[in-house]
C-alpha cells in the first residue's frame, strides 16, 4: 500500500509545486465514479468535468472497468451537462421517476466521443490523430456515463463501493488530424419473404479531404450485409462490408489510406432479408429495421464535415438508380459483392416482385403521406443512438435536444419553423421529387 501511495503523494506534490504543466506535456483527466453505490440494476450513472481552457486535445482513453460491473462507459462531449460538475446524476434513457430526478447526459449539443464494452478491446486513436474540445469549441463538457448492469456487488453483504470511468490522455498541443463519423442511413421497407436492397448515396460537397479508416455497420435482425464505398472518376473503391449480425464495433476500413474529397461520391447498400411473415419498415423500434453505415475519418487539418450525414428514403422510392447523376456514379461498375456476405461466394439477389402492395397503410410507415413519421432526422438521431456500446467510437455530430426546444420558447419556435420545412420537404420526397432534395440532411 505504501509503495503505491508514495510515487502518487510525490507526483501530486511536483505538479502542484509546478502549476500549470507545460502545454506539450501529456495530461491526465480522470473521469471515475466516486465511489459510488447504485442499488437498482440497470442504473445508468453520469458525472462531469469541464474542460476550462479554450482547447484540449484528447489523444487517448483509458477505460477503468470490471466487466463484472460496469456494462459500459460512455465519454458524451456536452455544450452544457445535464449536471454541474460535482453531482452524480442519474442519467438513463430508460431511468424510471420512481428512481429519483434524472437528466441526460447533456442539457445540449450531445456528442459522443468515446464508448468501451466489456467485449470492445482497448481503442487507441490513430497516430496524431486527436479530438479537439473546450471553452473554445462546441464541446465545453465532458460527462462520463458509466452503466451498472450488476449491483450485487453494492448490496449487503459486500456493501462495495464502485470507481469506474475513463481517464483521458490530453495535451495542450493540436494535433495534426481531426476525427469525425460520417453516418449513412435510409427510410424504407421491405415485404414479407423478400430479400431488399436500401441504398444511399450522397455526393462530398464540401471542400474537406477525409480518410476513412473504419467503419461500422448496424441493422437489426433483419440485415444480412452492409457495404460501403468512394466513387471517383467512375470508380468503385469498397470501404468497409460486413455483416450487421457480427459484433457491431468499428473495423478497420478495407482499404486504408484512400480518401474522399469534393466531388466524390459515398454509397451504401444494406441487404436485408424478411424472414417474418410482414412487412418491415424502417423505424425507432426493435421490431422495425435500421440501415446505417458509419465512416469514421480522420482529416489532416481541420475543419471536420459541416454536413456528417446522409440519408435516402429508401425501398421502395429510392435506389442507387435514382441517384440524379448517373453518370458520375456508374452503377454499371458497382461491385457484385455489395451484396456478398463475407466468408459466402453468391451475392443475394434481390427479389421484391413489383411496387409493393402494401397491406395496409397502418402497418407501413414511409409510405407516401405517412413518411412525416419517418422524419430523416429522426432516423439519423436514431443512427446516433445506435450506436450502442459494443462499438468504439468517435463520433463528432451535433444533436438538437427536444428538452432545451422546450425550455427555450424562442428555440422552440425555431425548431417548429423547420421542421415545418422538413415536413414540407418530406411530403415532397414522398411525392417523388427526391431529386431536388438529394444531399442528406437538411
Ligand atoms: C452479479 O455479480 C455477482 C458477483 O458480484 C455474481 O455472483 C452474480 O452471479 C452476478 N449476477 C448476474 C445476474 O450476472
Ligand atoms: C427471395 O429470396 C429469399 C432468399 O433466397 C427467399 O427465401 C425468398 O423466398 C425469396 N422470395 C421470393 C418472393 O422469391
Ligand atoms: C487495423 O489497423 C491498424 C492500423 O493500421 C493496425 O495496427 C491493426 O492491426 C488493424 N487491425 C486489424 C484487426 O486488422
């Protein structure tokens, strides 16, 4: 104990007789529970720590978790915390009233930067590659939220007190690179007993370099493989394919080192397969289909993309074939494997007969007149969402929180006036002029 307790008391006692480290030294910010004892399973705990100077660059994570524990930790980077520095707030999506006042993690500008999962290995960040937050930047806070899945350990007999987190490696120097997640999603459906193709494309408009260097895959149960890729000058270069049933973490990009840049174009393909005896449809439930492919990039110098997403309607509106210049994107030279499960030899084939018929038009939401369901920024907040804990992720994107709407009356207005628009924009997509809306989220 005493071995332990010495080099800590002494290098507490340098870096207070120091002050302020020198800014290219390597900072530790520890993130951990303070000893805290949840009693119901399933609690989800937060805490924050704001990050004071203008800029901090996170260069690395270092989880601190027993499995046995800690389902998970999350890093959120906040414009404001759900919680002041100081408090331990209970900040689960599914936090019961019953389990006392609780917020989410950020009151705005929701982030997520960081997740670790008892099957996810460490994530190191690739060499000079770094996040950039505070005072400076959207990201003023960071909040650590940490799941507790098995309490026992808390309850009587053992009475045991819990400091798990994360501590982040951070230096006062930019670095070179900046990372960001590029999301890829579709609306959609598909009929009973059918294999379907949702597919996605969007052209770089922006005047920004990227490199992808991994990417993640997600859909529910009905997903068979998702593809991903960069077409320039005609040419279809794969990023990354996998099937969505694997451990949905992010895996190495397939070919590292190539880039996207204005004028290129990035596509998506999930093929899903309905094994149920109803139609699917794209949706927030477990019962309804996702399709997102995730592209995580790094740029040399910043600024990451304005515009980190893009969406289609999906089946039965919109295909790769509808894309409005299909002479850039050369659908003739798209890989047979898009729908080529990895480790199989067949691609699969789609087979929807004709325009579907649907049932009824209760049961299937994104059919025209009812796509304002489907809203695109609701599936890609879902997007964000899903991307659950067994990934490890960085993910720079900006969330609008309902609950600031509500308190803002003026944001509130704000928020009704586009969204208007988008409904507006929707019905229109849903009557056929996807065209002219082409180019993600609004
Ligand atoms: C919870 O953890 C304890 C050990 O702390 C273990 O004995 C028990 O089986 C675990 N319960 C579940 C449901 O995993
Ligand atoms: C479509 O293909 C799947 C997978 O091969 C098959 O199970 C299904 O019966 C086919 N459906 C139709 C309508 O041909
Ligand atoms: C992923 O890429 C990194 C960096 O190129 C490499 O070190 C690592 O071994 C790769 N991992 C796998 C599973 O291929």
């Amino acid at each position: 104990m005493a071995s332990v307790m010495i080099p800590l008391l002494l290098s507490v006692m340098v870096s207070g007789l120091l002050g302020h480290p020198p800014p290219w030294k390597e900072q530790q910010i520890n993130m951990l529970m303070p000893g805290v004892k949840p009693t119901v399973p399933d609690t989800y705990l937060c805490k924050s720590v704001k990050m004071e100077d203008d800029h901090t660059y996170i260069t690395g994570f270092i989880p601190n978790a027993d499995a046995n524990i800690a389902h998970h930790v999350l890093l959120y980077g906040c414009e404001e915390p759900g919680a002041e520095p100081g408090r331990i707030w209970n900040c689960g999506e599914m936090a019961s009233s019953s389990a006392g006042p609780h917020a989410g993690p950020c009151r705005t500008g929701l982030n997520i930067l960081y997740a670790w999962a008892m099957e996810a290995p460490r994530l190191s960040l690739p060499p000079d590659v770094s996040f950039n937050v505070g005072q400076a930047t959207s990201t003023k806070y960071l909040v650590v939220q940490v799941h507790y899945k098995n309490v026992s350990k808390f309850l009587p007999p053992e009475n045991g007190e819990d400091h798990s987190g994360l501590t982040l490696v951070t230096t006062q120097v930019p670095s070179q690179k900046q990372a960001g997640v590029y999301i890829m999603s579709t609306g959609g459906s598909l009929p009973s007993h059918t294999v379907e193709y949702f597919e996605v494309a969007c052209e770089m408009t922006e005047d920004v370099e990227i490199f992808p260097f991994a990417f993640r895959t997600h859909a529910h149960s009905l997903g068979r493989v998702i593809s991903g890729y960069r077409i320039r000058d005609g040419v279809w270069t794969e990023i990354g394919r996998k099937d969505p049933r694997l451990p949905e973490m992010f895996y190495n990009a397939t070919n590292q080192g190539i880039s996207v840049r204005r004028g290129d174009i990035l596509a998506a393909r999930c093929t899903m397969h309905d094994t149920t005896d109803h139609t699917v449809s794209i949706g927030a439930t477990q019962k309804d289909e996702m399709c997102n492919f995730y592209i995580m990039y790094y740029v040399n110098k910043p600024p990451t993309l304005q515009v980190d997403s893009c969406f289609s309607p999906g089946p039965p509106y919109w295909y790769w074939k509808d894309y409005p210049d299909q002479e850039k994107l050369n659908l003739d030279a798209a890989p047979d494997t898009a729908s080529v499960i990895p480790g199989t030899n067949s691609p699969l084939k789609r087979n929807v007969s004709q325009a579907y018929a649907f049932e009824s038009s209760e049961e299937v939401e994104g059919v025209p007149g009812r796509f304002n369901d489907v809203l695109a920024d609701d599936i890609i907040d879902q997007a964000i969402e899903e991307l659950d804990p067994q990934s490890l992720l960085y993910l720079v994107q900006e969330l609008a929180e309902e609950e600031e709407w509500q308190q803002q009356q003026q944001q509130q207005q704000e928020a009704q006036r586009q969204e208007m628009l988008l409904r507006e924009r929707q019905r229109q997509m849903a009557l056929g002029q996807i065209p002219a809306l082409y180019g993600g989220r609004p």
